[in-house]
C-alpha cells in the first residue's frame, strides 16, 4: 500500500502502516503501540486519547497519521521509566486521582503538558485539564494529584 | 446513529511547496484541505465525506505557521497558525485582545494546539468562536490559486450556509488584520452549554472606536453564516439607545431552533447581550 | 465474631489496589484485548420505532459472500433475560423502539464493515401508535405503599401543597463505551467484556444459546471503564451478539460499540414525574403524604419495576408522616428500554420530595432546615411500608455537620438579598442493598482460598469499576486474618473462577458482599486455627473460607403486600448547593457544594470520597447540563460534543465529609456509599435556583431556554 509513516514513540523510532488518514489514536492503538491511549468519544471531546505531540498536548483522534510523519510523540506508556513511576503517577495513586481509570491515561498527558507549560493554562490545574472528561471522580482528587506533583517538582 | 468513514476509501495528499500545494488544489478542486484537521476528524468519525480526496498542509508550517506584524500596524496569521500560536502571540495579546479570548474557548487546550484560524474560517460553521472576532477586526482574508491571489474581507466572504465565494482552485493563505482602531473595552460573549468544550449557542463580539463614531458588532450562531450587524452598528453611532437598536437587529439576525438551543432563547439572549454591549461601551 | 477496634486497616487510606496499572497505561480493557484471527462485528438498528419489518436488501458493491451475517433465527432462544423475557436479544419482525438491533455483521475490515452497514436498506411498515409519553403507553408494573388514613389525615391539615415534578433521561457517559469479545471452543463460550454483572451475562447468554451446563459459558469481566448502572444490564445483549457471530464466523469476534452508537442504543435513567401532594400544619408539622411516581419504561421492562420499587421506597424521604401512599406506576412506550442508572429511581423519587419540601418551607413563611429537621425520622420511627428504624438516623448530626462546613447561616444570609444567588439544600436517605427480600433470592456467596505462598485469594463475582472494589476486600479480610493488606489478592472476576456474588449494583459491594467476605474470612480463621496458612496449605491443599447471604435476624419483607423491611439498612446525607445564575444567559453554575453522609463505617476514606464527589458531579450534570433530547423515544444528541457533562470547568469544588454510624451487619459496620451521592444535588441545586430566581421550579435538568422567558 503506501509507505509506511516513521515517527519517534517515547523516544523510539517505530513505522506505522495505517492508512495516513487513520486517527493517530487509532494507528497507535491497532498497531499495538500504545493501547495506553484510549478511545473515548473520536470527535475531541472526551480527552481520553491526549499524547504529547512535539510537546503540545493534542487529542490524538483528531490527528491524521501522517500530520504525525517524523514528529515525537509521547504517550503514557513514556512516563514511566524503568519501573520507576513518574511523580504524576505516583501522586495520582496516593491521592486517588483514578478511580476507572480510563481517563487516565489522557488526564496524565494533560497534566505533564501542564507541569512543562503552565503558562498555556494560566488559570491553573482546573484549566489546564478542561479538554479531559472524567465521570468518576468529579474531578477533586485529580486536582490533588497534579498539585501534588507539582509541589513535589517544587521540592516541597 | 452515523457510522464511522471507511478511511481506506480516502485519498491524501501532502504537498511540500506552496507551489505543490496550489497546483494540488488546481488539480482536485474537490480535494478537502487540513490544516489541524480537528473539524475533518470530527466528520471522519461520523460517517461524513467518504470517497474523498485530502490535501494535507502540514509539511507548509515553515511558510504557513506564522502570526507577524505588519508594517501598516496590522497583524497576518498564517493558514498554519493554531489557536494556541495566536493567544499566545505578545502582539495579538497587546492589541488584539478579543483574538486572544475566542481562541481561549474554542474547544479545549488540545483542540488549540491543533486547530487553525484559517481553518474556523474555511469551516463556515456559524458557530465559529473567532469569526465573529476576525469580522469586528475588519479581517481580510488572502486566497491564492496558481494564478495569484486575492483579498477578500471577511464580511463578504460567506454566501450562505457553509457557503463561501472561494472558487474549488483556492486555498486560503493567510487571515490579515489592520490596524485597530478600537477603544481598549472590547466586548466579547460566547453563550455556550457548559464553561469548556463548548459549541456556542450565540456568540457575539463587539467594540467602538473613540467617542463611538463608529461601532462593530459581529454575531455567531444567529444566522446562516456569521454575520457583521452593519445595520445596527449605524443605528448605535447614529445614537440610538438599546430599545432602538434592538429594533433594527432583530432585522438582522435569523436564528433557528437546533439540537443546542431554541430560536426563542436566541433571540432573546441576543437582546440581552446587545443591552450588555451597549452598557459596556458607554461606561467608558 | 468480632474484630474489634483500633483497626489495622479498616478506616485506612489504603492506596488502590490496581492503581499502578491504570497509571502507567497497562491495565487491560476490552478494546485493549489483541486476538489474533479476530473478526470486527456490528449491529444493524431499526431507525422506526415501531412498526413491522417487510424487507432487508443487501446493497450492491458490498462483497456480501465475505461477511458473517446473523439474524434473530440463528440464536436458539431469542431473549435477553433480566426479570422478565420480553426483550429479544435481535428484532424477528416487530421493532419496538428505535435502534433495536435486527442483524449483525462481521468482517476482518473494520472499515468495509462500516460501508456495509450503510449498504443495508431496511423497508418498514411503520405502526403511527407508537408512544412516547408517560401514561401513553400500556402500565408495564405498578405498586401501592400505604400506611394510615390518608384522606382522613388530608382533612386535618391546615396547609395543602401539591405540585408536579419532572426529571429528565440522563446518560451514563461511561468513558469507556460497552463492547466484548468473545470465541467458542466446541460448545462451550468465552466472553470477556465490559461489565458490572458477570453473571447477569452468564445467565443471559446461557439461555439465548440454550445451554445446558452453567461451564458452558466463561465470562470474565475485563477493567471497566466506568459503569453507574450503564453496564448492569445492556451489557448482556451485546454479549449475546458476540457470542452470536463468533459461533456463525467459527472465529473470535470483537463488537466495541463507538460513542454514537452507545449513547443512542444503550440504556438511560428513567425519565419521571411525581405528582406530589402533602398536608401539614400551619407550624409545619407533616401529616400527609400523597404520592404518585410514575415512570418511562421503555419498550421492554428489563429493570423498570425494581427501578419503581426503589422509586417509592424513597419518595417519603427522610421524615416521619401520619398516613402516607405512594404509587408507582411504570409505564412502556416505544423508547429505548431506560435501565439501572446509580441511585436507581431513588433520585427521581427524593427530587420531588426534597424540592417540594424546600418550596413548601417557603409557602409556610419557614427556614427550609428548622421545616426539615421538625420533621427528621428517629429511632423507632416507622417508615410507610411499616418499618420501624432500628438504628438512630442521627440527622440532626449529619445536618449540623453540613451547615457547619458551608458555613450555612452567614453563607445564606450574604447571598439571600443579592439577585441570581441562591443556596439550597436537600436531605435523604438511600437503602443499602436489594430491595425487600432481594438479597435472600440472590444468595450471593464468596470465597476465600488459601495459596502455597501464604496469600489469600478472594473470589467475589463483585466487580471494580472503579469505586474500589479491589481495594477495599483485601482490606476487611486482611483485618480479620491478621495478614498484610498485599498478602490478600483480588481475583478478576471470571464466571468460572469465582463465585456468584450477586451483581455488583444497589450500593451493596462493601456493605453486603464486604460482609461475606468478613464472614468467609472468620471462616478461614476458624479452620486455619493459627495455622500459619503457607503451612495450612502445605498440609491440606487449597482451603476456602466461605459465606452465604443470610437475612439480618428481624428483616422481614412481604412482596404480596409491599410490607416490611424493604432494606436492612439506610444511609443519610444531606446536600447544600450554592449557584449563581447569569443574568444574561440564565445559565446556572454551581458555585460550591458541600456533602455530608453516613455511609456507616466508612472503609477506604479516599476512595469512599473520591466515590462520593464523583456521584455529586453526576448529580450536579443531571440537575444543570445533562439533556437527553429524544426524537420518537431516541436520543439525538448522541456525542460528547452535545450531550453535555461538567468539565473540569463546570463542576464546582466539591466537600465532602462522613459521620460513621455503623450497621452491624453490613462489612464492618459499612452501609451503602455507591448510590446516595446521586440522590441530593438534582433537589439541593434546584432549590438554591430557586431562591436565585424567587420563584419555585418544578423540572430538572434546568435549562437555561426554560428560565428565559421575559
């Protein structure tokens, strides 16, 4: 068919063989790279499926695969690093920041977007996380979790 | 209950040239081009637009991703440039500030690290959050075709519904904006159905230049296309008071019943805002 | 049997048990599940909603000999058991409802499966009867709570109020939409899916495929993405379907549902309305309560009458009254069967009461908390139905608490002059577990088994979906075994691995199942008889520790005469709402909401309040944003995009605290937490627009296009 489309994966180079209009979630996802990310809605609404795309936080059903072509993109399955978990996931499990947990995942990417680039969410943790659904926790904990993290960034 | 788009019926394209782009288009006066893609995925996934063939504008960002000063004090935000490029811009901050707070609600912070002015324009949904901003800053859009290009001001540029007066050879290059000429209280509403990730129900965005000689006002969701209230903006200069006003724009606006709100509601809503705008422009 | 306090984990914070991998992206949901060989399904939908079938034509340019094509004559027995059998688990030729499935499909190409499914013309001879309005269609179950005189009572009133009150559909908007996937080896079946029930599945499918031996049929339930009662019962016919074209294709097939199609299909709170009549004196003493609940079914019964059941149960809601009747009455119409929706007709029923009790306290010149708390139940009290509580509800606690946090008095006296301001409150109660002798038919039973590595096993059919199931049963039988809380280990639940449970719903997880897995833990104490159990298991192989429901010594329930004790327990919250509504828009937002409950012995704080303020933000959704707008019976507004729930930026902070009055017989002292939550936030935010707006308001959700109508 077409050519495969190449881009950095949490920092390893992987060639996808989806159709190059296929939702990157979707390419991800079928071809077993990142079932991390997760489906939601596909229409950009629910957040589930948020990567990092060249560092912006995006919704990944709403990328065509080969707008991807060449870029880095990070999902959740790059937070954590040899077995150690990043401070995000850690704080989202001490201060019960998942529940279902399908949300997660997106909720996670929002969060680490937020933590590099505050300034994009000037209104602070509620803003930055107003493009991720969740209908479990009513939202309180996750606060917690990312301030949580956030303070701990902060060496607090 | 629509199902999903068969991707494997779709045709992309990806040029790498301005010059490829154009001729591309040219060639396919039906190929549907992206930008950010976060409307085109949205049909995708509802079944929409099977068959076709995409232009896929990516590989332009260098010419394309740009929001720079003009020399005239304007600005030019490239067809490339996302929401998120555009609010964060010091200049657009500076004297563009209505720009700044539309593309602030236009979906969420994901859908305006993707989504592009150009493409809330090229869209045509009456709903558009920036649109009615673009027409109060007297915008002008640049359409270009192998054989050169155009300008157009945004407030002539849509003929209906999704219509627009762009021939199936042009591609939108650039959205430019003059100077502006308005006074630092800028008005700007967007009645949505929650406080993010909203679809507006009416969207309004309006101001007036020094001493309210002149006034702009521009509504979303109240028409078939987003609409400048030339009308009412005269009568507002010419004096009148919001009784008045309201009297001439209700002539100008035609809003529906939809699954989002009422023609009712609208209506209504748009009476408030316009009373809201008023008081807002004379407290000054 | 006891454990006594100071416990080492009962009370504790315990950090969820699965957590590591819902954070780092390993958790296993069903669309995760890669099978190699995996055909995708799909599910052709009636788009009439009532009226026969007289033709199915397979378009052209379809290669039709290469998909796998299922009718209603392919299943041996074409149902979906619940409580009754009338729902087909495929259309034969009447269709009831719009979106009822007539066939499916399955191809290896997902995206030729999409054009075939357009490909398909359905020619219908519609039947112009349909009904979609309460009291239109026939009566499909109707039940009579009555206790005292009532018209007698009526005649000695001195203040008579009556009003009708209405609540809306409400869709679960799960994050994860339903699907399964499921392949056949020989006879017997394996479904792994997303679901609250594993064996609600099993009997379901079980009896579409005829089968004999209940080991026929594995259902395991794989991480869920979030359920609230939307996987209680629906899940079951998607089970069938899969096993349906799995069986035909001989091969394994997938069908996860996308978004759309969920929201238009699947099941939905019912739609009410409660015609309300209640008599008092003018110092507001309540006497009378006249009562009349009634609900859309839907076009099948499915859940519908124990969902009324729970509507009336709850419509007396927290306070005492002379004589009381409650009606229910379920009625069908030709809408997609509405089903279980956490709170389970519980909130429709406590809206009206606790809205009308809001607007009555106004009408009598009275504070809506001293009109409330004149009136609280108390131990002995007896409630319409004839119980008399056992158990102090200890309200005036619980309300005291919940003013304190919202600093009621100053808060309602600052905002009382100020226009579109308003605070309202609403207290209620929720019953824990099966309605009347509901747990005795269901006998659930649970297991715990011993391990050569020293651990325990537990195996509940009690699913997680995220209130914390996983957690929170390690906990209690790590307290009574004396291990560490990681020595106890969650079995995913699996019909063949694990026994029958009961369903993991009625708010009946940690109070009821908890309380038979702390008795099956006493069990294993018992045998083990110190016994270190690496050795125990040594020595006598796997032992189990086992329990099997057993009514509370006194509970007793008449289902002939609806008497008795329809629960053995109740927990108590109280709700205050604070919302300011835009002058231009009319659109209410909610400002602050505060929650104080009793949910008994509370077992896992963080994830007790975690639940808890997720339940508020549902509660908050139904009342505010969350409108389902049918077209003939069928939601239309079926994406995210329409279908409004709070973002981060619509729910309000949320506190919440709990006063523990433990039950003893519930796990640990525990009573219900699952369900309450939804019951307060529909009346308390309707109340506080009430007051913003100086008018009483009747309907939720409150749509601002309803409020303006200068």
């Amino acid at each position: 068919m077409t050519e495969p489309i190449r881009l950095k994966l949490n920092g390893k180079e992987v060639d996808l063989h989806s159709h190059p209009m296929t939702p990157l979630l979707h390419a991800l996802r079928n071809e077993e790279l990142s079932p991390g990310t997760k489906y939601g809605c596909g229409e950009g609404e629910c957040g589930a499926c948020t990567v990092l795309l060249n560092g912006d936080a995006v919704m990944s059903c709403m990328v065509p695969l080969c707008q991807a072509e060449g870029a880095e993109v990070e999902t959740v399955e790059g937070l954590c690093i040899d077995g150690e978990l990043h401070p995000l996931q850690e704080a989202f499990i001490c201060e019960g920041g998942a529940q279902c947990g399908i949300c997660t995942p997106g909720m996670l990417m929002s969060a680490l977007y937020f933590l590099r680039q505050p300034e994009k969410a000037p209104g602070g943790v509620r803003e930055a996380l107003e493009g991720n659904l969740c209908r479990c926790t009513g939202y309180t904990r996750i606060y917690q979790s990312v301030e949580r993290a956030i303070g701990e960034a902060a060496g607090k | 209950m629509n199902t999903r788009t068969n991707i494997n019926t779709l045709k992309c394209l990806v040029p790498f040239t301005i010059a490829e782009a154009l001729e591309m288009k040219a060639a396919h006066p039906d190929a549907f081009p992206i930008a950010g893609g976060t409307d085109v995925m949205v049909w995708m996934n509802d079944g929409k637009m099977p068959g076709r063939t995409y232009i896929s504008l990516h590989r332009l960002a260098g010419e394309w991703r740009h929001v720079t000063g003009t020399s005239d004090g304007g600005i030019s935000i490239g067809a490339l440039a996302n929401y998120t490029d555009v609010r964060m811009n010091p200049l657009v901050i500076e004297r563009w500030p209505l720009l700044v707070e539309s593309a602030r609600v236009t979906g969420a912070l994901q859908i305006q690290n993707r989504g592009t002015l150009v493409g809330n324009v090229a869209n045509g949904s009456p709903a558009a959050d920036t649109v009615p901003v673009l027409m109060v800053y007297d915008a002008v859009l640049v359409l270009a075709n192998t054989k050169g290009e155009r300008r157009v001001p945004l407030s002539d540029f849509y003929t209906g519904y999704r219509q627009t007066i762009m021939d199936g050879s042009e591609l939108i290059t650039a959205i430019e904006l003059p100077h502006a000429a308005l006074q630092p209280n800028q008005y700007f509403r967007k009645v949505g159905t929650r406080e993010a990730q909203a679809i507006s129900k009416v969207v309004c965005a309006g101001g007036s230049t020094p001493g309210g000689k002149q006034f702009r006002l521009a509504w979303g969701s109240v028409a078939p296309t987003t609409i400048r209230s030339f009308k009412t903006e005269e009568t507002l200069a010419n004096g009148a008071d919001a009784e008045e006003a309201w009297e001439v724009l209700k002539t100008e606006i035609s809003p529906i019943s939809d699954i989002r709100s009422t023609a009712e509601y609208r209506l209504r809503v748009c009476r408030r805002i316009l009373e809201e705008f008023i008081g807002h422009q004379s407290v000054s | 049997m006891s454990i006594a306090p100071p416990y080492r984990y009962i009370g504790q914070s315990i950090l969820r048990r699965e957590g590591r991998e819902k954070v780092t992206g390993a958790s296993r949901y069903v669309d995760d599940n890669v099978i190699p060989d995996c055909l995708h399904g799909k599910t052709i939908r009636s788009t009439i909603a009532k009226g026969r079938i007289v033709d199915i034509s397979f378009g052209e340019g379809i290669p039709w000999d290469e998909f796998i094509i299922a009718t209603a004559k392919d299943l041996p027995r074409n149902v979906v058991v619940l409580i009754e059998q009338d729902q087909p688990a495929l259309v034969e030729e009447f269709v009831q409802h719009k979106h009822e499935p007539i066939l499916l499909l399955a191809h290896k190409d997902a995206g030729l499966l999409e054009d075939a499914a357009r490909a398909i013309t359905i020619t219908y001879e519609e039947d112009k009867s349909a009904a979609f309005e309460i009291g239109e269609g026939s009566l499909q179950k109707e039940y009579l709570i009555e206790e005292g005189d009532i018209e007698k009572t009526f005649a000695e009133c001195d203040v008579v109020f009556e009003e009708v009150y209405r609540t809306g559909a409400q869709e679960h908007v799960y994050i994860e939409p339903n699907g399964f996937v499921g392949w056949w080896d020989g006879d017997n079946i394996h479904l792994r899916g997303s679901h609250q029930c594993p064996y609600y599945v099993h009997k379901a499918v079980k009896t579409a495929f005829g089968l004999k031996d209940d080991r026929q049929v594995d259902i395991l339930q794989e991480t869920t993405g979030g359920a609230f009662g939307g996987k209680e019962d629906f899940p079951s016919t998607v089970a069938i379907h899969t096993a349906l074209l799995a069986r035909k294709a001989g091969r394994p097939v997938r069908m996860i549902y996308d978004r759309a199609e969920d929201m238009a299909c699947s099941t939905k709170r019912h739609p009410s309305e409660t015609r309300l009549r209640i008599g008092c004196t003018k110092d507001g003493k309540l006497k009378a309560l006249d009562c009349d609940f009634r609900i859309d079914g839907g076009a099948y019964i499915t859940l519908s009458p124990v969902v009324l059941s729970r509507g009336i149960l709850h419509g007396s809601g927290p306070y005492k009254w002379e004589a009381a009747r409650l009606v229910g009455k379920s009625y069908a119409t030709n809408s997609p069967p509405y089903g279980a929706f956490r709170g389970f007709g519980a909130p429709q029923s406590l809206f009206a009461i606790e809205s009308a009790m809001s607007a009555l306290a106004e009408k009598l010149g009275m504070c809506p908390v001293e009109f409330r708390r004149k009136n609280f139940l108390k131990k002995g009290d007896v409630l319409p139905t004839g119980q008399a509580l056992e158990g102090d509800p200890m309200l005036d606690a619980i309300v005291d608490k919940g003013l304190q946090m919202a600093d009621y008095w100053n808060r309602a006296k600052k905002i009382a002059p100020i226009p579109n301001r308003g605070i309202g409150l609403s207290v209620f109660l929720h019953g824990t577990g099966f309605t009347g002798s509901g747990e005795v038919y269901l006998a659930s039973r649970v297991a715990l088994a011993t391990r050569g590595d020293g651990k325990v096993e537990v195996r509940v059919s009690s699913t997680e979906m995220g209130q914390g199931t996983e957690t929170i049963f390690p906990q209690i039988a790590a307290e009574v075994l004396g291990l560490e809380v990681d020595d106890v280990l969650f079995v995913k639940p699996q019909t063949s691995k694990v026994p029958n449970s009961g369903p993991t719903v009625a708010s009946r997880t940690c109070s009821v199942v908890g309380r038979l897995v702390e008795r099956a833990a006493h069990d294993l104490k018992g045998k083990l008889n110190g016994t270190p159990i690496a050795d125990y298991h040594a020595t006598h192989g796997e032992t189990l520790g086992e329990a099997k429901y057993q009514a509370p010594p006194g509970l007793y329930w008449d289902d002939e005469k609806y008497r008795g004790s329809a629960y053995g327990a109740y927990s108590w919250g109280i709700n205050i709402a604070e919302v300011t509504i835009d002058p231009v828009t009319m659109h209410p937002t909610v400002e602050n909401f505060w929650g104080v409950y009793d949910i008994g012995t509370v077992i896992n704080p963080t994830l007790a309040k975690g639940q808890v303020e997720g339940g508020i933000a549902q509660g908050i959704g139904w009342a505010t944003c969350e409108n389902v707008v049918l077209e003939e019976g069928a939601m239309i507004n079926t994406h995210m995009t329409n279908y409004i729930i709070p973002t981060t930026m619509d729910a309000p902070p949320i506190m919440v605290d709990f006063i523990e009055n433990p039950y003893e017989y519930g796990g640990f002292g525990s009573k219900g937490v699952g369900e309450i939550p939804m019951d307060g936030p529909g009346p308390a935010v309707l109340n506080a627009v009430s007051m913003a707006l100086r008018r009483p308001l009747n309907k939720i959700p409150i749509i601002a296009e309803e409020l303006l109508d200068d």
